[in-house]
C-alpha cells in the first residue's frame, strides 16, 4: 500500500500549484479521499475531501474559492489544485485515504508561499 503526495514547491503570493496524490496496492476507487495540511506546532487540518464516487466533500473555509479537489479513479490519483496562494497556506500537505475499514496516509509534500 502506497500513497505518494508531489508538486510541492516554492511560490510567491498569488502563484498557484497542483498537488498530487498517487495510490497503490489498494482499491482506491472505494477509497474517499482528502487533503490534509500541517504547519509545524499545530494540529493537522482537513482541507477539502472528495468521495469515492467523485462527489466533492467540503473545503475548509480558508481556501473555498481557491482550492479545488479531484481524483481519476482509473490513474489511481488524486489531486489538490491550489490557486492565489497566501503566506498562511505554507504547510506540508498530506493525501489520505479512508473508508470504515480503515486509511492510508502518504509522506506529505512541502508547500512554501513566499515573497
């Protein structure tokens, strides 16, 4: 079983990115998937969701409008468009994977905003 997050990086305010999320070694079509962020000291935060069936879950409020979720269930991938980027959003990101018999994280991804 594998999870692993790319597309991290370094950008300046207002730049965008697009993480991604590549599964193995599971079914991940039955899998809902979600984006996590943790900033170093503070707890681990849910940033968007999406279900196995593609149906969108929420967003955090901090980026509704700038943030848009999705998956390819034949590629196994999610993926975290992250657009107008601000300062506070720098964290690692993480991918999850769940449903009631348990989840799978990946390794995380670093994501810098910064002038």
């Amino acid at each position: 079983v594998q999870l692993v997050e790319s597309g991290g990086g370094l950008v300046q305010p207002g730049e965008s990115l697009r993480l991604s999320c590549t599964a193995s070694g599971f079914p991940f079509y039955t899998y809902d998937m979600r984006w996590y962020r943790q900033i170093i000291g503070k707890e681990r935060e849910l940033v968007a969701e999406i279900l196995y069936s593609g149906d969108v879950g929420d967003y955090a409020d901090s980026v509704k409008g700038r943030f848009t979720i999705s998956r390819n269930n034949i590629r196994g991938a999610a993926y975290l468009q992250m657009n107008n980027l601000k300062p506070e959003d720098t964290a690692v990101y993480y991918c999850n994977a769940r449903r009631q018999s348990g989840d799978y994280w990946g390794q995380g991804t670093q994501v810098t905003v910064s002038s």
